[in-house]
C-alpha cells in the first residue's frame, strides 16, 4: 500500500474479514483537535455529533468524535471534537456550527 492511499480504511475491513477473531486490524487517520465553544448548557453529545454529521455531510457519528463536554462561563459549555484533518479544516472553515 502506497502513502497517502485514501483506500485504508477498505483494506482495514478486509484484514478483518480474514484474520476473523485471531486478531483485529485498524487503519490510522492523522487527527486535529477543536473546541466548540458558547455551546447552551443542555446540549448532549449526541446533539454535537448529529450537528457535525449534518453540517459536513459525512457521517462522523461512528468515530465518537466528541471527547469532552465540560463547563464554562456563563451557564455555557465546550466541546472538545477530534476530527480527521480534512474534516476539521472544513469545519474551521464555515467557522459557526448550529446544534438542537
């Protein structure tokens, strides 16, 4: 496999269906951490994660991608996300995410 291949994730599913349960097999993404900020204070994880999943138009519900979701000032909260790079560089890009 070649660097920089997107088709990892396809090869990881297939070791998978090979080795069976002898062993388990992952593909690597690299991955940015953002915080989303102002966030109410009765927002849930799965709120975040369905906000994401519409505003990028890729579901990123199966990666769990919200790490934290801590207090701020306010009454509001944060949200720490890890995201692949490129989803991330789309999300700092449109800059406002709406969730609820």
């Amino acid at each position: 496999m070649k660097k920089g291949v997107d088709n990892a994730s396809a090869l990881g599913e297939e070791l998978g269906r090979v080795l069976g349960a002898a062993a388990t097999a992952s593909a690597l993404q690299h991955t940015s951490v953002i915080e989303i900020k102002d966030l109410d204070e009765c927002v849930t994880k799965e709120e975040i994660t369905t906000a994401l999943d519409a505003l990028l138009g890729v579901p990123v519900s199966k990666r769990d991608p919200v790490k934290s979701l801590r207090k701020a000032y306010a009454g509001t909260h944060v949200a720490v996300v890890a995201l692949p790079d490129d989803l991330a560089a789309t999300a700092l890009k449109l800059g406002h995410i709406r969730v609820g």
